[in-house]
C-alpha cells in the first residue's frame, strides 16, 4: 500500500492541531514529525510534547522522524506522546542496532533514515530488524530543498536489498518530492512519500487530494 505522508514541518504551527486534522480528513493516512535538534542537524523543530498535544487531533500513523544525536536516550518519550513510527537516523547512533531494538522493545514500528552521503548497503545488517527504510533525498534539517536525482538510484538499490529479505518493510522517501516528480519515485519502489512544502504550500486539501491521486494503488 503506497501511502501519501504530509511533513508538518511546513505547516502553520500556531495551528498545528487544526492543520493535522485538516490534512489526514483530507486522506493522509500518515503524518510525518520531523524532531531536529540543533546538533545532528542544524535546526531546531519541536519535541515529544508537542507530538502529544496534537496526537488528539487524528487517529493516522504519527511517523516520527529524529533528526536527533543518539535518540536511544528519548524513545519512550516519543512512544508516550504517541509515535507509530520511530526513525532514527544512522549517521546519529553509536549503536544502531541496540536502538532499532529498543524502539521495538516499546512495541513501535522501527524505521531507519540514511542521509544522501551514507552508501546504502549500512542498512544491510538491519533488515532483519527494521519495519521501515527511509532514503533522504535532500541533506536533512530544512523543508523546500530540491531532490537529488541520484536518489532515485539510491531508492532502486534499496529497494532490490528489501525485495531479497521476506519480510515487510516500508520504503520512505523524504525531500523535495511533490507533484512532478512523485510518481517517479514511487515508480523507482517507495511507498511512503514525504512532502512538506508540496502540502502546506497553497490549499492543502486540494494538494492531500492531488497527491493521493497520483500514489493510489491500482
Ligand atoms: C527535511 C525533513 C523533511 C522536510 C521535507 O530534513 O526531513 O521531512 O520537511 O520537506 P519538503 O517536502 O518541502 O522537501
Ligand atoms: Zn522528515
């Protein structure tokens, strides 16, 4: 199932709750958090309570991607405030594994985030673990950035290494996707499309819709 994931990063946060209500009512049935810290990435977003305090406002997935410096040290906070997905990043762990296990031990989907400089074959070892792969297509930490066309490479690599292990694993594209190049990368193998800017950019209603449209399984 390919599934249309809106990144509030862009959203209007004054209004964050309504603007969360307004796009899963729309069709998005999963909702990208993009938690940065500074540090990792230089931005800073918003954390757990704030992902609890908009969690009333929809039942959709809460994809929650850390952007974050060893996020071993938060997981159950991100669980508390009602993740369905927790993505971590590889560059950002001393010990991806140990993480990946902990985030399962809390009984959340396990998601796995390369950055576009990290070679794809480091999430191998993982794919006995991990309930999501997500390939960046932009450099993380800002919304509105251009994709990287070598990505779409990237995207079909993963893709063959996920199709050889006889497990379900999502496959998440984040950056700089939106209606002229979203068919293309579902085409190279995603099924979750993250798009930020291509949202909350103009009549989110009518973007959800457009978008959606494109994905839809046959
Ligand atoms: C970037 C974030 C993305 C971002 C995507 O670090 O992980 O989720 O919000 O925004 P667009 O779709 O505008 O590139
Ligand atoms: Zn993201």
């Amino acid at each position: 199932m390919n599934y249309l994931a809106p990144s509030v990063l862009s959203a209007d946060f004054s209004m964050l709750g309504k603007e969360i209500e307004t796009i899963a009512k729309a069709g998005a049935g999963v909702i990208h958090l993009d938690v940065m810290d500074g540090n990792f990435v230089p931005n800073i977003s918003f954390g757990a309570p704030v992902i609890a305090s908009v969690r009333k406002s929809t039942e959709a997935i809460f994809d929650v991607h850390l952007m974050i410096d060893e996020p071993i040290r938060y997981l159950e906070d991100f669980k508390k405030a009602g993740a369905d997905i927790i993505t971590i990043h590889y560059e950002a762990c001393k010990d991806v594994e140990l993480t990946l296990n902990e985030i399962k031990k809390l009984g959340v989907k396990a998601g796995l985030a390369i950055s576009p400089d990290t070679p794809v074959d480091v999430i191998k070892p993982f794919l006995e673990i991990v309930d999501m792969i997500l390939v960046m297509s932009v450099y993380p930490g800002f919304g509105g950035q251009s994709f990287i066309t070598e990505s779409l490479e990237r995207i079909k690599a993963v893709k063959t290494m996920i199709c050889d292990v006889n497990r379900e694993i999502w496959l998440e594209v984040d950056g700089g996707i939106g209606a002229a190049n979203i068919e293309t990368v579902m085409q190279a193998g995603a099924n979750v499309l993250v798009a930020g800017s291509a949202v909350f950019k103009g009549n989110r209603v009518e973007n959800v819709k457009e978008l959606s449209k494109m994905i839809a399984d046959e």
